[in-house]
C-alpha cells in the first residue's frame, strides 16, 4: 500500500521587489544593446514583426524553506497602462542574467537583447527560456494587478533547480502593458510573488 504524505500547517510568505531581493529589467528589440535595469516600469510589448519587449522578474527564495510542497505561487504586477487588451505568458529563463542599472541609455551594465550581462550574448537573442508556458493570463485593464500561478516552477525552485527567474511573453494582440518595477516610486507596487507551502511531517524542510 503506498504510504500518503502529511504535511505540516502551511505558511504564507510575500515577496515584493524593493523591499525584497530581486532583479527586474527589459529585453528590447528595437533598442537591442540598451539595458533598462534601471527603468521604473516593465513593458511588455509585440508589434507582430519588429518590435518586442520582454521583461525579465526574479525574486530571491532564500527566506522559503528548502524542499517544500508549494500550494500557490502568485506572481502580481501592477498594471500603469495598456494600449490594447491581450493575454501574456510566463516562461522559465534558463540562464542568469545582470539587472544592470540603465534606464536605456549609456553603455549597458547588464541585460539586453542581445546579451545577459552586457556584453556576452545569449544562446537566443532576446532571452533563454523553456519554451512550455508555465502560466497565461488575460489583460483586459480593468484590473489594477495582473496574476499569474507558477506554483509547479516555484516548487521545481525550491526542489533545488536554478532559480534564473521568469520572462513574460506578449500575445501579438497585447499592446504595451505598463506595468511597476522594482524601481518605481510609489510605495507598494513593485513586483510581488505571494508563497503558501508547507512541509512534510517529519522531513528536514528548512
């Protein structure tokens, strides 16, 4: 008879940009060796032939314990603006990139288009990513946050995969959804992720 796991009560722990450790920039294709890690908003853009924009989002896990059952990991961004509705993708980045501290100008410290750190290039210009979709979600403007629920990837995180963050990807509908990054002003809107796990009885989850 297989034996059933038991879990200890779950806990909840919120992570936000700016108060917690993390990186955010933006891929640009257009500007392909400019660095925006230094940009106070995250654009996420697809003209449908010459003109892309992926952001790059990743949260430091190190307060979550090693090994845990993750029950929801819900990335929120706050929406700034929208030009036209569509839907979004959440993708696994497979390589570790630099944040930088440009907001599209000067020589780049770190993330572009063509390079994950400035200066040497990415397998795939414009990012190295799983090409499976870990979330989708519509963005129809009238929501103040966006979600999307990567629990499976946060899980595979904590399970001791790299943790090289996540890039959104534009449907070709989704116009230049704004969105606050780690850097904006206003007090509260960076990027959050939102855990609840819990632990096996008994195991050495930490």
């Amino acid at each position: 008879q297989t034996a059933v796991p038991t879990y200890q009560p779950p806990g909840t722990v919120t992570l936000q940009l700016g108060t917690d450790p993390g990186e955010d920039t933006i891929l640009d294709s257009f500007y392909d060796i400019r660095n925006y890690g230094g940009a106070d908003y995250l654009q996420v853009h697809d003209n449908g032939s010459d003109w892309q924009q992926y952001p790059l989002i990743r949260f430091d896990l190190a307060r979550l314990p090693r090994g845990a059952a993750v029950r929801s990991a819900r990335l929120e961004l706050h929406l700034e603006g929208l030009n036209a509705t569509g839907a979004a993708t959440i993708h696994q980045v497979t390589r570790s990139w630099m944040e930088g501290t440009k907001f599209g100008g000067g020589t780049a410290d770190g993330a572009t288009w063509l390079t994950h750190d400035g200066t040497n290039p990415w397998t795939s210009a414009g990012g190295d990513i799983n090409t499976p979709v870990v979330a989708e979600t519509a963005i129809n403007g009238s929501e103040t946050w966006v979600s999307w629920e990567i629990a499976p990837l946060v899980e595979r995180w904590l399970a001791g995969e790299p943790n090289h963050g996540l890039q959104i990807r534009p449907d070709r509908a989704l116009k230049e959804a704004e969105f606050a990054s780690k850097e904006n002003a206003s007090v509260g809107v960076q990027p959050k992720l939102t855990i609840t796990y819990a632990c096996e009885c008994g195991s050495s989850c930490m």
